[in-house]
C-alpha cells in the first residue's frame, strides 16, 4: 500500500487505530517511500536504458533526442556538469576542467543556459529524459588561481577561495576540518580524510553548513525545475551521507509539464566500491542508487577472459556475485574515467578501443536483468600508452583551433564522424537497448552454457539471447522459451518492415531452436526478441 511518496495524510494509508505505534510506522514507510522514489529513474514509454552523452554539446544533444534517441527508445541522457567551470590552458583544454567548478550559473563548454533550457525541452518533449552530472562535493582545484578564466567570464579566486557569482568564501571550505598535512585525501582507509580533505587538490564544500546545503539545492532546484529528470551525483564517497540526505530532502518534485505530480528526482550516486575500503556503497543506498563499479570491473575481466573467468559463470550474475542488491544499482561496462585510466576498474575495462568485446559486453549486460543500465557514448582521442598508462588520458572531446567543442556530424550510414564514436548508435547496441525494453519486466529464464563460454539466456517469452566467446563454433538446439515462427537477429542485422538483413531463426512450436554461432563471426552473438518476429 503505502510504499509511495505520496500516501499523503496518514489516514489514508490506515494508520490511525494505535496513534503512536502508527506514527513511528507512518515515518518509517514515509521514510522509506522517500528513498525508493529517488531510485526511480522516471523513463516513459517503457523506455530503459540511459546514455552519457560525454562531453557533447547542448544543441547536438537535442537533436539526438529527436532524430535518434526517442525513436529507439533509449529513456535518458546523462549530459556532462552543465554549470560554470574553470578553463586550462596546460593541458590544454582537458575534459577534467569540467569537474572543477567556479560557481553555478549555467555556462558550460557544452554551450549556453539557453541553449541548455532548449534541450531539456526538446528531450523532454520526445519522453527522453536528462540527468545531470552535479559537482558538488568541490570547487576547483586550490592551484586554479585568479581570474576571469572560466566558462562564464566571472571573475573568481581559488587561492583566496573566492566564488563570488556563488557566493562562496573561505569560510565554506572544509580547511579546518581536514587533519592531513597537505590537506589532501592521503589515505582512503580513513573515511574522515576521505570526506573532510581535498579530492586530488580540489576545494572540497563543508556541506555541513546550512548556507552551503542551500546553495547546492538551489542549483539543483533550478535544473529540477527546468526539466531534468535527475541527478549523477559525483565524488559521492567524499560527502557525508548524512549532508547529502540535507541536500536531497530540499529538492522540489520533478516538473509536472513532463512528470506525474509528486515525483521526486532520480538520484544515482558515484561511490567507487571494489571492496577494501571503510567506506562502502551501502551507506548511500537510502539515498538513491549508487553506480555499481564491480559490474563494471568483473564484465570486463570475463568478457577478455582474465583470471580463469568464463561467461558461464555468470549464470548467477548481479547479486550472486557480490554486487549491490538490483534496485540499488547503477550498471556499465565503462565510463568517462574508466575507459581511460582514471578512477577504477583497472586494464580490465572494456571500452570501444576492443570494439568487439565491448559490443559482446555491453549487450550482456542490457540484456540481463540486473540494475538500471547506462550505455557509455565516447570520442576518440589520440591513445598513447606507456607502461600502462595513457599519456594522454586529458584530452578532451573534438574541438576547434580556439578549444570549443565541434558539433556531432552523422555520416548517411547513421555512425558520427569528426572523433564521436556514437557507441550508442552501433546498430548492436542500438538493437539491444530495443531488446532491453522489449523484455522489461520479464525474469531471466531458459539458462544454458557449456560450462565454457558459451551460454544462452531469455527473458520469459519475449526475447532470447546466446553467446559464442570460446575459441570454437557454437552449434546447439535451445529451448527459447519465445513461441514458434521466424525471428530476425538484430545483431548481424534487423527487421526492416517485412524483411530482415541478418540471420535468421526458426523457433518450433515447442520453442526450441537451432543455432550456429562461428567463433570467428563478426558479432558472435545472436539475439531475437518479441517484436524481431517476421
Ligand atoms: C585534475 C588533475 C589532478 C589535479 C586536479 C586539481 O588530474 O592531477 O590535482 O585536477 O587540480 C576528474 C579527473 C581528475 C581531475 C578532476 C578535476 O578524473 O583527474 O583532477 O576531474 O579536474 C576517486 C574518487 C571519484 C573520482 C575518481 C576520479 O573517489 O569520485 O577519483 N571520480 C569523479 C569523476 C571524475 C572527476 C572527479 C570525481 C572529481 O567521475 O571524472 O575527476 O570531480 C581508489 C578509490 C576511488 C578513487 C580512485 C582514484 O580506487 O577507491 O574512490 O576515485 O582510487 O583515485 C583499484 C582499487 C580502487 C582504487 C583504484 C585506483 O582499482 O580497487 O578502489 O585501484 O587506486
């Protein structure tokens, strides 16, 4: 019954036969309820995965949710920190400088508050929702300097901790609290270091304060009420949970233009946590979702098939394997840091660098049940390895003589041109975000492997899916659990109104079906769903 937000007066929810024992229920469930709908991401249309449109600009990020997203049902966009920022010149114009904001008006190189204010619109319009990456653990980094070098042009001080467009002073910063010698975070087994020093030199926020908890809520209130649809909130690990519930409990419910009435902001939090530290994931799960970085590290070490890991061990996937609990999760197979040697996970990661995996990788993971889906979108920068380490792991996206940001060309074949990878328009991953809202809420069914790697799973009686990552061909009859007729394969090709470009299944009427899958096939995977049938 009440398990809702919005049960509204207590009488409603019939609770009022022992007031007092009622009261502490009613708070509980109240309470409860809160945190459940900030786990809600709001996607329409029975629409599911979302996409990190990493670095792009506003304006292209409107037409993608008119011209591609709303039309393959891709539900949201993570767009990257849309408010002012400090500007590099050494190196030059790096994608970090966005994680160093200089205050919270909104102009950012991604392009103009207009310019943002027309997205959101526009997204919305096409039920596709935005979510905001939100800095708010810091400001930038203490060595930033003085000046007028930011996206906005407003003058601001680190050295002094100066932000006037905010404002903030040094009084607003955590410097007294921080008991490390350098004032940074020196050691991530001491939780108070981690949450009152400086990340890597950044002014870190005393959240503490009532006047800084207001001054981040209300950024986030003018977003909200714009139209975004919610929150990756960053560097979450480095913020009290108890100072983030301050913050989220002040945010307004969603604009009722686009959301039901009454609901609140989808919140998903980055905590890194791959076990070893004192700080874990489970202290914000009250909170919102938390991003689930195991998913991500443990994808990749068995799709390349590291550590004597076999995709058939997977078959208890997500929780079993020690993951967060499904309707905490935040899942992928990459992110912006991760693909290029920041943050964690390791060489492990599967990036579009190793194409093939990661299309293998990322259509496991949107066709498996677990967690709320995010399919990472990149550019392409010049790679150069040494020891393991990119050298140049700064670079931002495709950019212009003067370092603004090139907007995102689309070559006749649908694939971007100008550095955007457009991973999301892969025509294998495109599909299986569709595969993905064509099988939603349906359980995992219909497990095989051959204790090697390869392995099949469906989701009920609306989509089927077998994998080849052995050395050898995949030749085996399944039962698919789909009733019997012809399916087209959307990942060697697709349905095209009658007709379809890839291979295609014959499932009985017993809904077995035969299935050839060559090691060396381009794709070696299959995937047939409800609405591929011919
Ligand atoms: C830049 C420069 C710095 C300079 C600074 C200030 O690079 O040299 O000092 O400016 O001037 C991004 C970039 C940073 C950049 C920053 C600001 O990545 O390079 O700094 O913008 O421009 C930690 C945090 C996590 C954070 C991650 C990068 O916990 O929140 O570092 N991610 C977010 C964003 C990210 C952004 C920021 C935060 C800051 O996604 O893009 O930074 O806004 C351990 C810990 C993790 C920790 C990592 C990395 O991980 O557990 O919490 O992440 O270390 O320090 C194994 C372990 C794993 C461990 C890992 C690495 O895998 O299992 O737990 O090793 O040791």
């Amino acid at each position: 019954m009440c398990i809702n937000t919005n049960c509204g007066a207590a009488g409603k929810c019939g609770f009022l036969a022992h007031p007092g024992k009622n009261m502490k229920l009613f708070i509980l469930v109240a309470l409860f309820g809160l945190s459940l709908a900030q786990h809600n991401p709001h996607t329409k249309h029975g629409r599911t995965a979302i996409v990190h449109l990493f670095e792009w600009r506003w304006a292209d990020i409107a037409a993608e949710c008119e011209r591609f997203l709303a039309p393959n049902g891709y539900g949201g966009v993570q767009i990257s920190p849309p408010n002012e920022h400090i500007v590099l010149d050494s190196p030059w114009r790096p994608w970090w400088q966005r994680y160093q904001p200089t205050g919270y008006n909104l102009c950012s190189r991604s392009g103009s508050e207009n310019e943002l204010r027309d997205m959101i619109t526009r997204c919305n319009n096409v039920g596709v929702n935005i979510y905001v990456d939100a800095v708010i653990n810091h400001m930038c980094g203490a060595g930033g300097g003085e000046g007028t070098h930011n996206s906005c042009g407003n003058w601001f001080s680190a050295n002094k901790e100066e932000f006037p467009t905010v404002p903030y002073t040094h009084w607003d910063f955590n410097d007294n609290k921080c008991r490390t010698g350098s004032g940074n975070i020196e050691n991530y087994g001491d939780p108070n270091q981690v949450r009152d020093c400086r990340l890597v030199g950044l002014l870190d926020l005393a959240l503490e304060k009532d006047y800084v908890r207001g001054k981040v809520a209300n950024f986030m209130n003018k977003l909200i009420d714009m139209g975004v649809a919610g929150f990756r909130v960053d560097a979450c690990k480095h913020m009290w949970p108890g100072d983030l519930s301050a913050v989220y409990g002040r945010l307004h419910n969603l604009n009722t233009k686009w959301f039901p009435g009454g609901s609140r902001p989808f919140i998903f939090q980055e905590v890194i946590d791959l076990g070893g530290e004192p700080i874990t994931s489970k202290e914000y799960f009250h909170l919102g979702r938390v991003t689930e970085f195991k998913h991500s590290a443990k994808l990749g070490t068995v799709i390349r098939k590291w550590n004597g890991e076999k995709l058939s061990y997977t078959k208890n996937w997500g929780e079993g394997w020690g993951f967060m609990p499904n309707g905490n999760a935040v899942v992928f197979v990459d992110n912006h840091d991760n693909q290029r040697g920041h943050g964690a996970g390791g060489a492990s990661i599967v990036t579009f660098w190793d194409a093939r995996l990661h299309k293998m990788a990322v259509a496991y993971m949107l066709a498996h049940p677990y967690g709320v889906t995010r399919v990472m979108s990149s550019y392409r920068w010049n790679r150069h390895i040494v020891n393991g380490k990119d050298q140049n792991d700064w670079m931002g996206p495709p950019s212009h003589g003067d370092g603004s940001t090139k907007s995102v060309p689309i070559n006749p074949d649908q694939t971007c041109g100008d550095g955007w990878v457009c991973e999301h328009r892969w025509r294998q991953i495109k599909n299986m975000a569709i595969f993905r809202n064509v099988v939603n809420g349906q359980p995992q069914s219909n497990w095989w492997d051959n204790q090697s790697n390869q392995i099949a799973f469906g989701r009920g009686n609306r989509g089927f899916i077998v994998f080849n990552n052995d050395d050898w061909n995949l030749d085996v009859t399944l039962n698919t659990g789909m009733p019997g007729g012809t399916y087209c394969d959307v990942i060697s090709g697709q349905k095209e109104g009658s007709r379809c470009t890839g291979k295609q299944i014959n499932v009985g009427g017993d809904g077995r079906a035969h299935f050839k899958i060559s090691n060396s096939d381009e794709d070696p995977f299959v995937a047939i769903h409800a609405d591929s049938k011919l």
